[in-house]
C-alpha cells in the first residue's frame, strides 16, 4: 500500500529562493491532493546571546525590542509569504491548497518538529542552503538534522546558485 501524503508541511526563512523552494510543495499538493501549511520560525536568542545583549544594551531593552519585532512579524511576514505563495500559484490559487500559515518562535528544528506532530504532517519540504561551510552549502544545518530526526520524510530543496 502506497503512503498517502494528505498534508504537507512548507518551511520558509522568507528568503530569496523562497518562491522556488515553494514551487516544489505546491506541485507535490496538486499532484498528491494534498494541503499544505506554511511554517515561519522567528528564531530567539539563546540565554547566552540574551545576557550578552542585555549587557551591551541594558536589561529591558531587548525584551522591548523583541516586542516590537514579533508585532511587526506578526503583521507582515503572513503578507509577505501570501506574495511569495501568490507568485508561484496566482492569486487566488494558493489559498485553495495552503490551509494554514503559521508563524512559530523558537528554534526552528523544534518548530518543525512540533508542528509535524501537531498538524499530522505526512511530509516536510524544506530548503538546502547556508552559507556557513562548504558541506552545509550542500544541505543547510537545519535540513540535515530534520533529515536525521523527523519522523516523516523531509524534501529538501537544493536551491539554484
């Protein structure tokens, strides 16, 4: 019995690949009848990283900075991945395949991971890029640590460049 992939998970850094990385879940969900949800982590500063800015910064400064980002996040990254889903489906299209866009905070790998389980994800399409070293280039850190633990296949797409 073949697996049937009902609903496919699309992670977005929002980058410049990002309608192509699209591209690839889109034509899966039409060709398998599949939903998709969009998911975009905003990544958050590690304890270090916090105390670290506070230091530079002041205590308070960067819990009131990161209040302000996550507002603007929350109001334009969905508008943001609307055009980006609108560029590669047309208009109306994507919304007839795109049940859900989600904006997570965390870490992304366990974002992903979270939202796998928690939307029954049969399916996880990714990009594969960094710019850290020459073998990340070939599959980004977080798309080779999602390979080794998700538990449902992970696509990943090799971005052109």
């Amino acid at each position: 019995m073949l697996p049937k992939v009902k609903t496919i998970l699309y992670c977005t850094s929002l980058g410049p690949h990002a309608p192509y990385i699209f591209g690839y879940a889109y034509s899966l969900a039409v060709a398998l009848d599949a939903r998709i949800v969009a998911l975009h982590v905003v990544e958050t500063l590690n304890t270090k990283q916090k105390a670290l800015v506070d230091k530079y910064a002041g205590a308070g400064h960067l819990a009131e900075l990161l209040s302000r980002v996550e507002a603007r996040a929350a109001s334009e990254i969905p508008k943001q991945m609307r055009k980006i889903l609108a560029t590669v489906s047309g208009e109306q299209d994507w919304e007839k395949l795109v049940s859900d866009i989600v904006i997570a905070e965390g870490r992304t790998e366990a974002q992903v991971l979270e939202h796998v389980a928690s939307r029954n994800a049969d399916l996880v399409v990714i990009g594969a890029h960094t710019e850290a070293s020459a073998l990340d280039r070939l599959i980004g850190t977080t798309a080779r640590s999602l390979v080794k633990s998700c538990p449902v296949p992970v696509l990943t797409v090799q971005v052109p460049g």
